[in-house]
C-alpha cells in the first residue's frame, strides 16, 4: 500500500511538471506570436513608406503574400495594392537579397490572387513576374509559383475568348521552355505550364474558332502553334480523322508553322501501325517541314505496298532529298509501283547523272509490255530524259527509236 501511495505521489507531481511545462510553452509561443506580429506591422509601416530593405527580413517575406490577400478582402484595396507595387518595384533594387526576396513574396502572392479571382491586378504584376522569372538567383519554389499564377491568367484569357491577351503570355512562357539561358528549373516548369493548358476542351475550342471563325482566326492559329508538343499532337490527330478537305488544308497549313514540335510527332508516326493514308499525310508533312537530315527515314517507304505512300515518297525526296536524291531515283526506278515510274523518270531528268543510262535504254528497250494506256506516254518520257541527261551512251537505244516506224520513233 505504501508503495502504490509512493507511485501516485510521483505520478502527480510529474503531472504537474508537464503542465507547467506546457504552460510555460503556450505563453512563450503566445509571446512570440505577438512579437512576429508587432515585428511584422512595423515591416509593413516601412515598406509602405517605401523602405524595401524591409525586405531582407525574411519573417515579413513570409507573412505578407496572407496580409496583401487579406487587406483586399477586407476593402482595404488601396494599402493592398500599395504593397503590390512595393514588391513589384523590388526587382530594382541594388542588392540581390532584396531583390530574391521580393520575388518570393510577389509570387506567393500572384498565387494567393489567383485563388481569389484578382484576375486584373495578376495582369498588372505580370511584368514584374516576368523580369523574376529571368533572374539568375530565382529558385525553384517561387517559380513554380509565378508560372502556377501565369497559367491560371493565360486559362482565364482563353475562357474569356480575350485571344490576343492569351497569346501574349503564351509566347513568354515558351520563350522561358526554349530558352538557352533559362534557369533548368524554370524552363522545365514552363513547359509543364504549357503541357496544363493544353486540356482537350482548350485545343477544340481553339481549333474551331481557327477553322470556322475569321475573326480570330490567325490568333488562334498562332496560339496553337505557341502551345507546343501537345498541341502539335492534336492537330496531326485532327488532321489524320478530319473528312474535311477545307480542314485539311488549314491543318497543313498550321502543322507547317508548328516546326520542330511536329517532327518528332510525325517521325514517331512513321514507326507506327498506321493506316495508309496516316502515313501518307506524315510522309507529306515532313516533306513540307522537314530537312535533307531527316530523309532517310522516309525513303525505306517507297517500298511501301500502296502506291499513294510510294508517290508521297517521291514527291518528298524531290523537296528534301539534299544529295540522297541521286541515289534514291536510282532505287526507286527499280523498286516502285508500274504507275509511278514516269514520275520517276521526269525527276531523274533534272540529275544529269550518267549513272541513269543503262537503266533507263534497259527500260526502253525492254521486251516486257508496257501496262495501260500510259505505254506511250512512259516511252517518251524515257527518250526526253535520256536526252536530258545528254550521254553518248543513250545514242544507241535512241537511234533504234528514231528508226522505228511506229508512233514514238
């Protein structure tokens, strides 16, 4: 009994300990939360009076994105606003500290405006937004604020059909995703702002008002080719499911001034189970858009099993080819469908390679038949390139057609 009585004595006065313990905590949180408080009220006097040093202090930093959301609730827009224009103004300032800290708290603040609905007053902190987001010394969280902010503003142009204002900020951001001498976090954060605008809903509506409305048409134009990748793999979608000849062709037209973020897009197709005509428009496309670098992975389809891939082919080695199209027209003479060789034929015309000769006198002098009614007209083209080509060599073969008494000699 005495024991248990010892026990529940120490018990008691533990409690009592931890409760003074906890008290003693709870007055001294209570007092420093009152001293950040006083601390923060004399910052924001000072600041207000345009002392920006007050900046330094990184307790204000912290407290002011919550006091400038409150002071505008509260209609006190005027002091808010004056705030606003103080952290705006921060990037001015002689010292890097001051001026990092500035944009810390002017882009938590962007961030708390967008969950308000300050859709005006983000629009006015857009160029100070802008300039931070280039500072060297900007780091990743206050990015991703700003960018966060940026991307909600752009959403909100685009709901508001305000397409000149929307484009304006997409074109910053993608200046930031492709910039060279953009900080590694902010472009990549970009890019991930550009990738959240792109919602299926967006890129219909935007498409629709380029192809059917004339108004904003070339806004919207511009605005889907900014977006990028995801973009870029909409409109290639829409083109290869559009039954519309009017769409198709605003489609092309608007992949060709895509550029780069289409080519991989339609590289990758290439490798794909596709359709025919799907790799036919890919094939075209890349002819339109792309370079003499990215031909040889076109060229394997001219073995392809449609001739209309095989023509598109053709078609495509004549704009890219660079120096492989001697030799391409020197494959495809052998490999491609019986149609499709006077196309050939009329391209090699322009190559002045004697390397053609003996394939083109083996074509004429052929003891196979010509098929279709295109007898004639494949003849005479095989005779005007041989005389285009002007070898010697095709004196011979030519010789026996002028002699000939039908109607090609």
């Amino acid at each position: 009994e005495i024991e248990a009585a010892y026990h529940s004595l120490q018990e008691t006065v533990r409690s009592e300990k931890m409760r003074a313990i906890v008290e003693m905590h709870r007055e001294q949180q209570k007092q420093q939360q009152q001293d950040l408080k006083l601390t923060v009220e004399a910052g924001v006097e000072r600041l207000l009076n345009g002392e920006r040093g007050e900046l330094a202090d990184n307790r204000l930093i912290e407290a002011l994105p919550q006091r400038i959301r409150s002071l505008l609730l509260d209609n006190q827009e005027a002091t808010g606003d004056s705030l606003l224009m103080q952290l705006a103004l921060a990037h001015q300032h002689q010292q890097p500290e001051i001026r990092a800290n500035g944009f810390r708290a002017l882009a938590a603040t962007a961030e708390q405006l967008v969950h308000i609905g300050q859709w005006p007053r983000c629009a006015k902190l857009l160029p100070a937004l802008q300039q931070g987001l280039q500072q060297p010394q900007c780091d990743a969280e206050s990015s991703r604020q700003a960018l966060a902010a940026i991307g909600a503003l752009i959403g909100h142009y685009l709901s508001q059909e305000e397409y000149p204002a929307a484009l304006e900020i997409v074109h910053f951001v993608q200046t930031l995703a492709n910039g060279n001498g953009t900080a590694p976090h902010v472009r990549d954060q970009a890019r991930e702002t550009l990738r959240t605008i792109c919602t299926k809903p967006v890129l219909e509506q935007l498409l629709d008002r380029h192809l059917h409305d004339e108004t904003h048409q070339e806004t919207t134009g511009r605005l889907l080719v900014e977006l990028g990748p995801e973009s870029a793999q909409y409109q290639l979608q829409q083109l290869f499911d559009s039954e519309s000849r009017f769409e198709r062709k605003r489609l092309l037209n608007l992949i060709k001034q895509t550029g780069n973020p289409a080519l991989s897009l339609l590289l990758e197709q290439l490798h794909k189970d596709s359709p025919w005509f799907v790799l036919r428009n890919s094939i075209r496309l890349l002819g339109e858009i792309g370079n003499p670098a990215l031909f040889s992975r076109v060229r394997a389809f001219v073995q392809h099993s449609d001739p209309r891939v095989q023509q598109e082919v053709i078609t495509t080695a004549v704009k890219i080819g660079g120096d492989q199209l001697k030799d391409f027209l020197l494959h495809a003479l052998q490999q491609v469908d019986e149609s499709l060789k006077i196309r050939v034929i009329n391209h090699v015309a322009t190559t002045h390679d004697e390397r053609f000769v003996r394939p083109l006198t083996d074509l004429l002098e052929s003891a196979k038949p010509f098929l279709g009614k295109n007898k004639n007209d494949l003849q005479l083209s095989l005779c005007k390139t041989l005389g285009a080509i002007g070898s010697k060599r095709a004196t011979a073969s030519l010789m026996r057609v002028a002699q000939s008494k039908n109607v090609l000699g």
